[in-house]
C-alpha cells in the first residue's frame, strides 16, 4: 500500500530528476535549460494528478525520459517530448502552449504522442488501432515520436501490478502484438526482451513464474558453467593483445518459452537458456576483421556446428543488426551459442536507431533500417484502408525473419522470410509488380507464386496485359505488396460501384427495406464483406443476390434496429442469441455454456473460440466483435485473442466461470513416446476407466520405433485434464504429453 508524505515525495521526485540529468550528461548549455523548463512544466500541469498506485503522476514522465536518455539514448529534444507528453492529453496545457513553449518540432512529437480519443471519439471500432496508426503516420517527420512512445509504453508495462486484470490484459496484449515487433524492427534488442517478458507475465502468468522459477533455481550452476567455458577464451584472447569483453548472457523467459513451444520439448532441454557474447574493442576500419580474428580463436578451442553459423556482419538484419553468430560444443558435450560483435555493434543491437544515427556520418549502418523506414512512409502515404486493415498489414511487416535475394545486376535485397516472386517484383517498383506474369530464379523460370530462398538470384518477368488480381493477396507476404495489390484491386472493384449499388438498392426495396447507410452497414457485415466497395462489387458481379436479402430481411425483422418502410403486422418476442461452433467441435448446448459463464453484458449469446478451445479453469476473457454477434471467449493467452484484445481491448468484457462439472468442453491433446505392444489399450484405459472420460477422436501412428498420437476428447475443467495429463505420462514408453489448441 502507497503511503502519502509529501516531503519525501518532493525529495524522490528531485533524485529521479537528477539522476535524468547525471545518465543523460547535456553538452550545451542551453539544452539544460530546455529540459529543466519542461520538467517544471510538467511538474506544474500534473501537481494534483496521481497514478493508480497512488504515487505522484510525475514519476510516469521522468522514468519515460530516464528510459529515453539510458536504454535508448536519445538527445534533448526527445527528452522534453518525454517529460511532456501526456501534458495535452491528460491537463490543461494545449498544443498551441507547447508549441510556444518550446518550438514546432516538440510541439509536432507531442501531437503524435497524443492519444486518439480526442480526435477520432469513442465510435470507431478499434482505439488502440487509430492509436497505433497515428503515431505511426508521424514516422514521416520524425522518427523520434514512436522511440518516445516505446519508453512510455515500457514504464506503463513495468508498472502495470497496480490495474485491474482486465487492463493487464488489455496493455500486455497491445505491446505483445504491436509494440514489441516495433521496438525489435527499430533494433531496439534489450526493450522488445523486457517487454515480450513482462506481456507474458501477464498472459500466462503460470509459464513466466515456472520458467522464471526454474531459471533462478539453476542459475548457480549455470555461472559455474560459463566461468569454467570463458576462461580458455579470455586467456586465448589476451595473448592475441585483443581489447574485450566476455560474459554470459541469459535468454528471456519469452524467448525460452518460444523455443520450448515450437520444438515441444520441456525446459530442461532448452540447451541455449544462455549465450556467450564476446565485444571487442575495435576502430571502425578493422573491426569486422577483428570479430572474425575472435571467431577462429573461439572455433580453435570448441567445436563449431558449421549449420548454425550466422553471418550478419557481412549482410546486416533488416533492422541494422550486426554480428557473428556460432554455435559450439562445450566441454561437457552441451551446445553454447556464442555471439560475436564489436562495441559499436553492441550499441547498435541494444539502443538500434538512436545509435544508428549516432554513427551515421562515419559509416554507412543505417542503410538497411533507412530503406525500411522509407518502404513504411510509402505505404503510410498509399493506405486508405481503416485502421484495422492498416494494423494488420503493418503487424506481418515487423516481427519476421528476412532472406537476401539478388537482382540480375548483383544488387542486394532483404525481404522477410517465405516471400514470393511477386514480393521481389513489388519491392523494385510497383509497376513491375503490377505487370509481373512470372521470373527466372536462378536461371530457372517459375510461377509468381514462387517462394524464394535465401541467395537466390531473380529476374522479373513482365507483361503490359497482366494487372493484378485478388487472389494475389494470398500469393505475398510483404505489406508494400499487399497495399499495393490491395489498392489496384479497389480501384478495378469501384468501376462497378454504381450498377452494384443500383441493384441492392432495387433488391432492399421489394423487402420493404429503407436503403440507408445504417441498414446497408449491417447487411455488409451479416454478408460478411469488409468494406462496402467489395458489397456493391458483388452485387454487381451477381456474387450475391436477391435470395442474399431475402434471408437478410427474414432473419432481423424481429431486430429493432432494422429499419423496414411498413412495420410488420405482427412481432414475436425477441429471439435469445444462439452459439453457433465450427461444425461439430464445440459440443455444449448454448443455455449450457451461459450457465457456466457469468458476465456483466446481458441478453448475449457466448461462443467458445475454436481456435484455443478454453475449459472451465482456463484464464479466459471476453470479446464483443459485433453488436451482432456473441461474445467470444478466449484463452488469455491464445494467440488470437492477444490479437483481438490489442484491436478492440475497449470491448472486452469480464468472464468467470461456473463450477458445473456436468458440462464438457471439447480438448485436445498431442502424444509422443516409444512404440510397444498394448500402448494404445494402455492410453484407452486410463482416458476411458480411470477418468470416465468421453474420446470425440483418436489417432495414432507408429514409425521405426517411435509412435505419435492426437486425440480430441471432452473434459470438464483444467483440473481434470491436469490430471489426465500426469497419468498419461505415467504409461510406459511414453514421454511427451501436451494440450493442442
């Protein structure tokens, strides 16, 4: 609990403000001023303000600025904007002071950083989305706006203990999907760590607190471990006269978490819970020469595995990441990554486009981030899709692992991973990409479908008859691709705008329907169409028709939000919601599942995601899509509803479940294990006998020795499966038993 004492928060809120200034270190005189002048400002609008915790709410702006100088290193102007940038928002203070104040610059980055409620009003769909495309638009400016915005959001995450689990989820879901991918495309390593770490404390807090708990209990042997394997290194090293360092650096959580869900192995065989990073002390001129002096030191002494070397000195990551990555056997037969880079690297990986900038006169790093930076000003420019289509397209352009492709002439590009022909073609020119028929991969000519490998050599081929089609969209990867696509398709589309808009009108007027913009909108989305282009196109194109309308009509005249031009002579009560499951997997009647579920929004039917099949136990939260539609229940840490809650987290609702074991809930399951005669009867017995449990599907298939089974079956609560789980792992011969989505 917060106790109150106003003289020693006038002394935490001076120390915090000096020990800004002392990591920070102003080299003009002037600069120092500016700053004290914002931090009284701020000190000034937010004096009778306080933050959930009950501590003074300047605290918020000074540890964002402490952030900004210390782990991103940013300049004054960027400091100010951290001490001030809620002042607009949350006080009295306008843009027009600000701009006054300090300057047409602050005053553009503060805008950014405001939020878009005060714009935009609380009707449109999706806040956090109009947020996130606000600030992302001021990228055309000032680059600065978004690093700001990282610091704010990684204090907001750091102290988030204090808010209500809803606003946890809500917070953690938004920096897990779109801040995190941010941070790590603008190179900035040790924020997207903490902040994938702290979003997983909250979207699966058992996972953070089992690993977190299994790293600490491990963690004196594994310092034992690094001492024993560094020191023939270091010794090596110093007789070659290097100037270095050498440490071992632990993963995070989130990161170990990943490996374990994708190789379904469990924590003890994470071999690389730890890396070696070697920093040598170079001058720019020789400093690549001197990372791999380091290498074949390092390969001298430990065996090398020649599949996992990475070379991002040559060819940087996208996002300007430069080093030499390895890895070794160590001397009790373990597998050691070992990161090899220079001290400007090390800035560069850790504080990314602040340090870009820093060395950008001296050595050409930044290229690659630069090329980036531009593609995302360019498709912030072309894109007029809502703000959900624009996050989406931006969300597949942040966070994935890049190829390097040749163009005839030998140039370079760096594309993400799993791109196609087509994506190449876009990323040379729009025009190439429009009229692209097919390319010459290696010599060899394939489709545009084609999903190009890493080196790869492409020549485009192209056509003035070709233009682009819809079904590209599914062909790509790239966002410039996609909005470029997207954007052609749409203009072909509004030809057709008139004589579709003509004939649903005729079609809305034989029901009696009131063709109004209310009443089309709900047809649009109960016909499943995202925008209201693609509706009059497929009327147009006879996609959908008069029998479309007619089951429209029938289905909602009993709704009094459907305007029809007579009233209908007589009206039932209102129909109760029905859940509707994909096919048959979703087994509970509706009236079941309410009763099981208590939530505060009335007269709403519930639907049970397919996509991570939550049971009574599970942490689970509400999504309201649709006014239309029921409410979807989520697993909190379903990776679609982290998707969904960081789009409309201002319409989550709060769920709890019911303890009504009679209620089954659909589950699935993954085994692995040793073939052996009876092992099937074994695992029916114990689902079956032991647990009275009901099996929907079981299949299972063996191969030289090893056997694999998925078995879908219906439980009534995370206890009861917890304990299915350990006495499956019980049978003999097998040794992996997991929950599917």
């Amino acid at each position: 609990m917060y106790k109150f004492d106003p003289e020693e928060e006038k002394k935490e809120i001076l120390r915090r403000y000096r020990y800004l200034m002392k990591i920070w270190q102003p080299k003009r005189q002037e600069d120092r001023k500016m700053v004290r002048k914002a931090f009284n400002v701020a000190l000034e609008a937010h004096k009778d303000m306080r933050r959930q915790s009950g501590e003074p709410y300047i605290y918020h702006p000074l540890e964002v600025a402490i952030i900004a100088a210390r782990e991103i290193g940013l300049g004054a102007t960027s400091i100010i904007c951290s001490l001030l940038h809620d002042v607009v928002e949350d006080t009295e203070f306008t843009l027009e002071d600000i701009r006054g104040l300090f300057g047409e610059k602050v005053a553009s980055i503060i805008d950014g950083l405001t939020k878009i409620k005060e714009v935009f009003g609380q009707n449109t769909s999706s806040l956090q989305a109009e947020n996130f495309k606000k600030i992302l638009l001021t990228l055309s400016d000032d680059v600065r706006v978004i690093l700001v915005k990282l610091a704010d959001r990684l204090h907001n995450m750091r102290t988030l203990d204090v808010l209500l689990p809803q606003k946890q989820l809500k917070a953690a879901s938004e920096t897990i999907y779109l801040y995190a991918p941010l941070a790590h495309r603008l190179g900035l390593n040790a924020i997207k760590t903490e902040m994938e770490d702290l979003a997983l404390k909250y979207t699966d807090t058992e996972v953070y607190e089992v690993i977190a708990g299994k790293m600490k209990e491990t963690e004196r042997e594994r310092i034992r471990f690094i001492n024993k394997f560094i020191n023939p290194i270091r010794m090596a090293m110093e007789a070659q006269g290097f100037k270095f360092t050498i440490s071992g650096r632990e993963k995070s959580v989130a990161s170990i978490w990943e490996k374990m869900k994708n190789k379904e192995i469990p924590f003890e065989e994470v071999y690389d819970i730890f890396a070696i990073r070697i920093i040598v002390d170079s001058p720019l001129d020789s400093e690549k020469a001197d990372c791999w002096k380091a290498y074949s030191i390092t390969t001298d002494i430990y065996r090398p595995n020649m599949e996992r070397l990475r070379d991002w000195i040559s060819i940087p990551k996208a996002n300007g990441y430069e080093a030499l990555h390895t890895t070794v056997m160590g001397h009790t037969g373990q597998w050691v990554e070992i990161q090899i880079r220079s001290k400007r690297m090390d800035e560069v990986a850790e504080k990314g486009y602040a340090a870009h900038w820093k060395y950008k006169d001296t050595i050409k790093v930044s290229s690659q981030l630069d090329r980036w930076l531009d593609r995302i000003k360019e498709m912030l420019d072309s894109s007029d899709d809502d703000a959900l289509s624009f996050v989406d397209d931006i969300k597949g352009y942040l966070f994935l692992e890049e190829i390097s492709i040749f163009t005839p002439q030998g140039e370079l590009r760096t594309l993400p991973a799993n791109s196609s022909v087509l994506d190449f073609a876009y990323a040379i020119h729009s025009e190439i990409g429009n009229t692209c028929i097919g390319a010459k991969v290696d010599k060899k000519l394939v489709p545009i479908n084609t999903r190009l490998q890493n080196g790869q050599q492409v020549e485009i081929i192209t056509s003035s008859r070709q233009s682009p089609r819809e079904e590209w969209i599914e062909y790509v990867v790239t966002t410039r691709a996609k909005v470029k696509i997207k954007q052609s398709v749409k203009e072909y589309k509004k030809q057709f705008q008139e004589s579709g808009e003509k004939k649903l009108q005729g079609w809305f007027e034989r029901f009696h329907i009131v063709f109004s913009d209310e009443n089309i909108k709900h047809f649009q989305v109960a016909s499943q169409f995202t925008t209201i282009v693609d509706l009059y196109f497929a009327a147009a194109q006879d996609k959908i028709g008069i029998k479309d309308v007619k089951a429209f009509a029938t289905a909602n005249q009993k709704n009094g939000w459907l305007k029809f031009l007579t009233k209908p002579v007589t009206r039932s009560k209102p129909q109760e919601m029905v859940t509707h499951g994909k096919e048959h997997d979703v087994e509970p009647e509706t009236s079941a599942l309410k009763e099981s579920l208590k939530t505060s929004k009335e007269n709403k039917g519930f639907e049970v995601a397919s996509c991570c099949n939550p049971i009574p136990g599970d942490e689970v939260i509400g999504l309201v899509a649709s006014e239309q539609l029921p409410i979807q229940i989520h697993r909190t840490n379903c990776p679609r509803g982290i998707e969904l809650m960081s789009s409309f987290g201002n319409k989550m609702v709060k769920v709890t479940w019911i303890n009504r074991e009679e209620i089954s809930f659909l589950t699935g399951l993954k085994l692995q294990g040793i073939d052996r005669i009876g092992i099937l009867r074994d695992i029916s017995q114990v689902i079956s006998s032991e647990h009275n449990l009901n099996i929907k599907s079981f299949t299972i298939e063996a191969r030289n020795g090893y056997t694999e089974g998925a078995i879908k079956l219906y439980v009534s609560d995370v206890r009861t499966l917890n304990r299915l789980l350990m006495n499956l792992r019980e049978i003999e011969g097998i040794r992996n038993v997991t929950r599917v989505d």
